[in-house]
C-alpha cells in the first residue's frame, strides 16, 4: 500500500486529490495543514497540524512516505526548497508538485500570456520549479490552468511545448495526480501543463 503525504491539504486541489485517492485508491493518506483540526480523517487518513517552515514539522510527516504531493500558496520557492531538503533528510524522492502555467512563458498571446518576469504572482512559482527541477527527486512538476469544476477532460502538454489551454478542471489535476501517485515513472522528471481538451 502506497503511503502519500499532502501538503496543503484543506485547499481545493488537495482536497479534490484526496478525495480521488479515496475513491479510487488503497493509499494509506497523511493530511498536512496548518490547521489539522478542521479535518476529520477517514479510514486510512492521518492528519496532521503543521507549518512548512518548520523542518521539525515536515520530517514528521515526511518520514515514511513514498510520494508527497504539494498544492500551496505564498513563498513558493522557499517551501519548495524546504520540502525537497526534508525529503532529502528522510530518503523519499517521489515529489508531485504544483505550480502554475505560464512560468516559462509558455502562454500563447491568445490566451493573454505574457512574460513571467512582468508578473510577479508567477515568479513564486517559477522560482519553486527551479528548486525543484535542481534536486536529485523524482519529481513531477504540474502546471495547470484556472481551476474550473467539471468533468475529468484534459490535454497533457510538456515543458518546451505551448500551453494548449486556459482552464481545468480540479477534478482533471487530481486525476493527474493520482496517476503520478501510482506510477513513478508517470511523467517523472517532467514538467507538465494541464488544460481542458
């Protein structure tokens, strides 16, 4: 049974990814937030309080792991580097990790891209892609679109590629995410934009 740590977990991607690895998984779940006790856990669910900066607190729940995904908001680049150090303190090397599109200036004119450098929303985001992208992890980096509700529909594309789209849905990233979680190879050493087909 594969043991999986989400870190941002009372978020709408985390929540939406550990609702899908409920339902269609035997994952063994640990929930991280800063505010654990809004989380009631479920059969196979820990959770967690804890604070990102804190490494006492990310190699308790790292410890023992085999995959942790990321879905945060804020210093993205200083989470990052935390998390890929404490994975590294703790030998877990499969890391899932959200940031956004448009930070290798991959968005078409058309859909209202622009350079990264410009916007420095998406600077947190890039700077946490290079942190990653630097460490010895097996990661997989996802780059979606505005978050939509809908239906699991999305195209896949890769770092180099344009993005195809402007929207996903939350149930598409975290179908995604649930295929990164059950393959290590899905995707690995990739970053990859996710859009509605």
């Amino acid at each position: 049974m594969t043991n999986v740590l989400i870190i941002g977990a009372t978020g709408t991607v985390g929540s939406a990814v550990r609702q899908t690895l409920n339902r269609e998984t035997n994952a063994n779940i640990t929930l991280f937030a800063r505010s654990a006790g809004r989380i009631t856990p479920g059969d196979r669910e820990t959770a967690i309080a804890g604070n990102v900066s804190k490494d006492d607190d990310l190699d308790n729940a790292i410890e023992g792991q085999d995959v942790v995904f990321v879905a945060l908001s804020g210093n993205l680049g200083n989470f990052a580097r935390k998390i890929v150090q404490s994975m590294d303190r703790n030998n877990v090397s499969r890391l899932i990790f959200i940031t956004s599109m448009g930070i290798y200036n991959e968005i078409p004119a058309s859909l209202g891209g622009g350079n990264v450098s410009e916007n420095p929303m998406l600077r947190s985001y890039r700077d946490a892609a290079d942190v990653i992208e630097a460490s010895d992890l097996n990661y997989t980096i996802i780059r979606p679109g505005w978050f939509t509700n809908g239906p699991v529909d999305y195209e896949i594309t890769r770092k180099g590629e344009p993005f195809g789209g402007h929207n996903v849905s939350v149930s598409s990233i975290a179908d995604f995410a649930k295929n990164a979680i059950a393959d290590e190879n899905y995707y690995s050493h990739d970053s990859v934009g996710l859009n509605t087909k």
